[in-house]
C-alpha cells in the first residue's frame, strides 16, 4: 500500500472517533516522532468484526498522544504483515523502508475453550536488529474489556521502547456546565482520552476545582450546593461524601500530597486568600500562610512537605514555592506579566502553569533545574493545566467560538489533540495520579 495512504488511514481512524455527544478531533504535531507500524489485529479463521479494528485504533492513538511516536495503522487487508507471526524469512529492512517505521505490532484474536477472546500479538523491531521479538505476549478478555486491554497492550509497548511507565490506563475528572440539564452542574470522570465518561455528582449550584486523591479512589471538589463554598470529598466507588471546610467566605482549591495524607486548600476567613493544610487521619488544620496578600492554587511537590501556589505579594501573581514545616517560600516563576495555575510534575522537575502575557494566555512549562520557561500552546486562552503522572502529556481547558474544551498536548508539544467538547462549559480538568 501506497506509503501516503497508510498515514492519511492512522490520521482518519483517530479522527473518526465518535461517542455520543462528545468527540474527538485531532490536530497534526509539530515534529517528527518514531514511527511505529499497528497492524490491525485479525481473527485466525478470516472472520471479520469491526468492534475488533478498536484494539489497533486505540493503541495507535495512544503511543501518538505521548508525542514520542508517530503511529500508522495498517489495514485488515494487508495481510501479508500479519504472516509475521509464524514465517520468520522477510526482509525485515524492506518492511521499514516501504512503510518507513522502526517498529512493528501485529496482533490476532481467537476464541479459547473458556470461549474468552485470545488476544495475542508480537512486536518486531525493523530497524536496531531487524526481526528481533521485543514482545510476545498474550491476553484474554470479554468483548467489551477490548478497550481497557488496548490501553494495557500501549502501557506495554511504550515502556518497552521508551524505558517510561505508560499512563494509557489512567482517568480525567472535570466539571460540566450546561443551562439545559435539569442539573446544569456535573462533576464527571472519563479514561484519560475522553471516553467511558460518567457523572460522579450533579447540582443545581456551581461545583469546581476536582482533585483526585493519589489511590484514585476520592475527588476533592467545591460545591455551593448549600449556598457559601465548602470542600467535600467523594467515594467514587461508594458515593460516600466527607465534609472537609465551610469556613466563612471563600473555600477553595483543594490539593491532595501524593502519600494522601494530606488536603492543601485555601481559605478567606481572615480577610484574604491563605493557604492550608489538613492532616486527614486527624482532621488538624494548619495554617500556611498569613499574610494580606491573596495565596491560592496550591500544589504538591513530591516531598510531601512543600507546594508551589500562586500569589500577588509583589502585585501581580506569580509563582512561588513554599516549605508547610517552616513556612519558608521563594519565587519560582519570573518570565511573563502573570503566572498562576501551576502543577508540579510528579518527579517536581518542572511545572505546568498558565502564563500571560499581551491579553493572552497560554501553558506553559517551567523547567526549575535550569530556571528557563517554555511556552507550549498558541491558543488564545487556556488555562487549568494538568500533567499525566509519567511527566509525558498535560490537558489543559481551552476556548473555541461560545465553548470550551478539553486539549491533551505532549510535553516535547509534538501532538495536540482535542479530547473532549460538548455544547456548554468543560472546566477544571484534572488527571489521576496513579500508574
């Protein structure tokens, strides 16, 4: 098959994506990435069965949503490459050049005696040493587990070439607006690429800022359900709400420390914005800051002890770093009129934050071994930035005509990709933190 044809086919399959009132759009990256070949996965007796093509779909998109690779899908009807699996005389240097990709997976699928689905599948290296197995493997599953073990086969392959733990299995939370719903307010969670979405919690009144819990089992979140802010968390797996903070004024931005022993929040009780932290098991809070200035937006480094937040102390907001222990803080953000928003990378090598500059807003990533800013999106006004727990990808709220959405970048900004849009608000995204 013509080499052009085999990319436009990956790019339309990852386009083509629809679930119900959401869908996926993709936008072209900006450099060159590895290429890796996905054949799709094939029943053994020639039987064909579209909801099968998914596993080969979603493992491409996966690997292309990292930015690392550039994956192109090769049709059912290419069956030639799926001979891989049992003749061992091609000339693995020829596959590479007429496809121009490093890598190979192919995959076939077939009914057990437990009459579960086999899904078998090898990946082949053309390239270092031609024919060399990096993988063989095997999985079974029902039919509709079909997504969950493509997300795993990615998790596979990506820490296979790369050394790094893949986070295709991870999940989202964000809040939902839409005048039109009997609950206009919905706090939902989905897989990490927007699908499998589910509302967790709905309200006549403004939810905001979800946090998840390093366990993935909690969301902190904000609610005015029963007039002023307060903070509560939620059992995702039982329903089961815990009040946290309803102190007068303004309760907000909740932050849970990645050994989730802990809650940073920010109150207005004395008159402006402070940080705090709440010690879970004891319900103790500790006040972090003190002062006039407004301090919000925290968020944890690795240690447990320290967290990066935002603030006006020298008039415009910033970022700045903060020890819970001693109270000590030093700016971290200084490229740009305004910096806010930020999250802390889980290795608290870099941050992702909103910069501002010209009336415009952008994500950018702030590297803090070397002190060097990198503005990473050009679109007009993005905010809420938030990073996958392996470091390689952020999402991030952006604005289109009268809507928002939700965007997925890689960190290198290689891909971009629009993961979720609907007809209303999409704000607060946030993504899990357990690999």
């Amino acid at each position: 098959m013509n080499k052009l044809l085999l990319i436009f086919y990956s790019i339309f399959f990852c386009n083509s994506i629809l679930y119900a009132n959401i869908h996926i759009d993709i936008n072209r990256g900006i450099d060159v990435s590895t290429p890796i070949g996905i054949s799709s996965f094939r029943w053994i007796d020639n039987r064909s069965n579209n909801e099968l093509e998914n596993i080969a779909k979603v493992i491409a998109c996966d690997l292309q949503n990292s930015g690392k690779f550039s994956s192109i899908i090769i049709p059912e009807k290419n069956k030639e490459y799926s001979k891989l699996f049992t003749q061992k005389n091609f000339n693995f240097s020829s596959i590479a050049q007429e496809l121009n990709i490093n890598t190979i997976l192919i995959g076939k699928i077939s009914l057990n005696k437990k009459n579960e689905y086999l899904i078998s599948y090898k990946l082949i290296d053309l390239v270092n040493i031609p024919g060399k197995i990096l993988l063989n493997s095997y999985r079974t599953a029902q039919i509709q587990s079909f997504r969950k073990v493509a997300h795993d086969i990615s998790n596979e392959i990506f820490k296979k070439l790369t050394g790094i733990s893949g986070v295709f299995h991870t999940h989202i939370t964000y809040i939902m607006h839409n005048k039109k719903n009997e609950y206009p307010y919905q706090l939902c969670i989905a897989d990490y690429d927007g699908y499998n979405q589910k509302i967790i919690h709905q309200s006549h009144m403004p939810l905001m800022s979800p946090a998840w819990s390093p366990d993935e089992k909690n969301i902190a979140y904000v609610t005015f359900e029963h007039g002023n802010s307060a903070i509560k968390i939620k059992n995702i797996q039982n329903g089961a709400i815990k009040h946290i903070a309803s102190f007068p004024y303004h309760n907000g931005a909740p932050s849970f420390s990645p050994d989730g022993e802990k809650l940073a929040f920010v109150l207005s009780k004395t008159g402006s914005l402070n940080l705090y932290v709440m010690f879970l098991k004891s319900g103790l809070i500790k006040q972090i800051t003190n002062n006039h200035n407004n301090n919000t937006e925290p968020s944890w480094f690795p240690d447990n002890y320290s967290l990066a937040y935002t603030s006006d102390q020298n008039g415009s907001p910033q970022i700045y770093k903060i020890n819970i222990q001693d109270g000590k803080s030093h700016r971290l953000s200084w490229e740009g009129s305004k910096n806010q928003n930020a999250e802390v990378s889980s290795d608290g090598s870099f941050l992702a934050m909103v910069n501002s500059e010209r009336k415009e807003q952008h994500i950018a990533l702030l590297n803090l071994k070397l002190e060097n800013m990198h503005i990473l999106t050009k679109t007009f006004l993005d905010e809420a930035p938030s990073i996958s727990p392996n470091n390689t990808m952020i999402i991030y709220k952006t604005s289109y005509s009268s809507n928002s959405l939700i965007e997925l970048i890689s960190t290198n900004g290689r891909f971009k990709k629009t993961i979720l849009k609907i007809d209303g608000q999409i704000k607060f995204p946030r993504w899990s933190q357990k690999i």
